[in-house]
C-alpha cells in the first residue's frame, strides 16, 4: 500500500483526489489549514475505505506550515510515494487593486510552496528510484491574464522543465491544468459564478481520474477535457496581441484576477 500526501484536501480538487485515491486503497497524509475539517475528511475516508488518513494542519501561505509538509514529505521511514500540489486560491480584482501583500501571499502558495514541496518529496522518491508528483495549475497558465495566471504559468513551466531533468529517474511530475471546476475557489475570493456558461463547467472526480490516468501514461502535461483542449488549441494559433484583449475582457467577466 502506497502513500499519497495532498495539499488543499478538504474541498474541490483536493479533496476529488482525496476521494479516489482513498478508494483504491492509498493511505493519505491530508493538509490544508482547518484542523476540524481534516479531521472529519479523515474518518470519514477511513470508515468508508479502511485507509490511513494522516492529518498534517499547515497553512502554506507562512515559512513554518511550508517547513511543516516538507519535513514530511522527507521523511524517509514513512515515505510518501504521491504528492498532490493542489493547494491555491485567487484574488478579485485587477492589477493595482489588489495589495501587494495579497499579491505575494499568492506567490508564495503558487510558486514558493510548490518548489519547496515538490523538491522535498523529489528528492526523496529519486533515492527510492519511484514516485510521482502532481502540481495542479490552471489553463489560466497559457492566456496573458494578470498575477493569477502569471503563477499558474510558473508552475507549468517548472514542473515540465523537472519532469525532463528527472527523466529515467523513476519520479513522474506531471502538471495539471484544469479549467473551472465547481470548488470553494470563486466563494472565497468573493467571485460569482452565474454568469459563466455552464458548459464550462467540469465535474472534479472526472477531472481527477483523467489526470491520474494521464499520470500513468507518462504525461507531464495534462488537459484533462476535450472542450479546454480544443480551447487551448485555438490559444496557440492565436495571435498575442488579440488573445491579450479577449482574455482581459474574458478575464474580468469570469476569472480570477
């Protein structure tokens, strides 16, 4: 029986991941900031599939809750054999109306924990010659479109480019690129929602089983819908100048800044 550790695991995509992951007989490590609501996903993940749920409270915005999951996923005598980077969130507003510090507290979770972590837990799994590591971006990464995106694009770029120099090593990264999924995400940023089309919308436990499914093949990208995928595909052949204008206007209407 394997080990997989998640980030951002009590809602959404997380916890999507939590779920499957759990009925197919993975014990969990399962992290985000409310200890109450890891402690209630973890019974209940193990009454219902007799996994081991370990709850590892952090908050990955803060240098000691970054240390905190490390430490963790170094851990040689209780390995961890998956790690989910999921953890995120979004700010409303546009550039220069959202403060600086909220900016960098974006930065640090996007950008600063995932190194750190994925790091830790590569480091680890490449001793052990097996392990894989999924870091959960956005389609967002690929559209000229403010902070948010510029993070998610980050993570893209850093997870594809390890996943190269890790080759042959017996350690997958792969970097998930969902579009909007019905989570906590808009809720908390203070988003509405009911002017985005319905059609793109996608379920999360789909989501997570065609990113898992790409993981097994190989992948260190994954589109996990044909409708972003064709979406993406018109992005590429886009030209800059008036994907930035379409993705602006697109962007204050539906997105997170």
């Amino acid at each position: 029986m394997t080990t997989a550790l998640i980030t951002g695991s009590t809602a959404g995509i997380g916890a999507a991941f939590a779920r499957r992951l759990a009925a197919d007989g993975h014990d969990l490590v399962l992290v985000a900031r409310d200890a109450k609501r890891l402690r209630e996903q973890a019974t209940e993940l193990h009454d219902r599939h007799g996994i081991e749920a370990e709850v590892l409270p952090a908050d990955l915005s803060a240098d000691k809750g970054i240390e905190t999951v490390a430490d963790r996923l170094g851990d040689r005598k209780n390995p961890v054999d998956l790690l989910i980077n999921n953890a995120g969130f979004g700010n409303k507003g546009r550039y220069l109306e959202v403060s600086m510090a909220d900016e960098l507290t974006m930065l640090k979770v996007h950008c600063e924990a995932v190194l750190r972590l994925t790091s830790a837990a590569a480091g680890a799994m490449r001793e052990r010659g097996r392990g894989g590591v999924v870091n959960v971006a956005s389609v967002a990464a690929f559209v000229p479109r403010g902070t948010y995106g510029a993070s998610k694009a980050w993570v893209v770029q850093f997870t594809q480019g390890a996943a190269r120099d890790l080759a042959g090593t017996g350690v997958r990264l792969m970097v998930l690129c969902p579009g909007f999924v019905r989570t906590e995400f808009h809720q908390r940023a203070g988003m509405g929602t009911d002017n985005i089309p319905g059609w793109m919308w996608l379920d999360a436990d789909k989501l997570v089983a065609a990113a898992l499914a790409d993981l097994a093949r190989g992948k260190s990208l994954s589109i996990p819908d044909p409708r972003y995928k064709a979406l993406m595909g018109l992005v590429k052949v886009t030209p800059r100048g008036l994907l930035g204008g379409v993705t602006s206007r697109t962007g204050r209407k539906y997105g997170p800044q």
